[in-house]
C-alpha cells in the first residue's frame, strides 16, 4: 500500500476560506448550478499550464465554460478506434450531449509543449517519456510550415500552428463539422499573450489578428 501525503494544509485552509465567505454568500447560486445541472456556452480547450487562467481572461462565471485542458492545447485527428481518448471524448461531450454553440482552441505564448516538440523537431532527438513525446507528435506534421524561419521566430510560429493543427483536426470530426455547417457551433481559435494580456483570435481569411 502506498503511503499518501496528506492535502496541504495552505490548500485546506483555502478551502474552508471559500467555504465560508464565496460559497456562504451565494449558497443559492450553487445549489442551483447543482440541481440544474451544467449548461455551458462555449467549450475551451486550453494548456495545462498553470499561467493560463481560462475563466479570468474571458470573465466567465462558474457553469458558463466547458474547459478541457492537456498539453499544448492539441486536439488529435479523429480516431475511434477503441482506445482511450480523453480530449475526443470531452470535444464529443461538449458538442453532442451539451450542444455548445463555441468551441475555442486557445494556446499561449511561451508553451513548454510546443517548445519541447520544436527542439524535438530541430535536433530529431527523441523526448524521452512515457506519454508526453507521442502526444507530441499530433503537432509535428506543421513543422515544415515553420522549419526555415529564423530561430528567434519559430517557436512562436509553432505555437500559432498548435492551434491551427487542433482546427483542422477538430474540424475532422464528423460531429463537429456536422454542427459547423448546420451553423450550431462556431469553432475558433485564439493565442493568449501571458506576459502582456494580449489576445490574438485567429481569422480564417486573415490569420491571427491581435484584439
């Protein structure tokens, strides 16, 4: 049997902190999202990465996103082949049993994924885990699309097609693309600046445009 830490007590306290003030002063609000179940607009699927705070950039309420979180924000090509896909599995929640009207895909600067898979594709050394480097390899088919830019732009770059690959994956599901044409769900895709608040949406006709 392995011996589990205990929750850390700063975690706990921040708890009983909420508990007692945010969840006291809108037990009404909670009881409700609880008893009505869940009815997000919109569904993100975002990087892990602790920096990227969903819900504040975009000013959203508890019960309004559907958020789906991995590295490098990837969605991978359409495959139901009978093994385990958690994103394909969150992306087919959301669209056909939730029926969001949105689905963004939002990526960020200075991803470590990205940069990972970059350094992966630079020097053909292989990333050594047990999961990370295969999950990887969903972006490395647009590397060309970034190969001969200068060093000090490429991983930017790839950071912008770790977006527009999980696009076009996205839009490889059936479900998904089904939706889109029957005009029930918009699909987008966004890059989030984490040092200087930026947010650039992604134009189907003129690339990212900085908001």
């Amino acid at each position: 049997m392995h011996r589990m830490k205990p929750l850390p007590g700063y975690l706990v306290q921040r708890y009983r902190g909420w508990k007692a003030t945010t969840f006291e002063e809108n037990a009404a609000w909670y009881r409700n999202l609880a008893e009505a179940g869940q009815h997000p607009r919109t569904m993100v699927i975002s990087c892990c990465d602790s920096r990227v705070h969903v819900t504040a950039i975009f000013g959203a309420d508890q019960g309004e996103f559907f958020i789906h979180r991995n590295v490098a924000n990837l969605v991978p090509p359409y495959t139901p082949d009978g093994d385990h896909h958690g994103t394909s599995a969150a992306v087919e929640y959301a669209v056909k049993t939730l029926k969001v009207g949105d689905l963004i895909v939002l990526g960020h600067t200075n991803c470590g994924g990205v940069k990972a898979c970059h350094d992966r594709c630079v020097t053909g050394e292989k990333i050594e885990s047990d999961f990370v480097g295969r999950w990887l390899e969903i972006l490395e088919p647009r590397w060309p699309n970034v190969k001969d830019l200068p060093a000090d732009e490429r991983v930017k770059a790839f950071e912008h097609e770790a977006v527009l690959v999980s696009l076009e994956n996205l839009l490889g599901y059936p479900f998904v693309a089904e939706a889109v044409d029957a005009g029930r769900l918009g699909v987008h895709g966004a890059i989030t600046d984490i040092g200087e608040g930026h947010l650039s949406v992604y134009d189907y006709d003129k690339g990212f445009q900085q908001l």
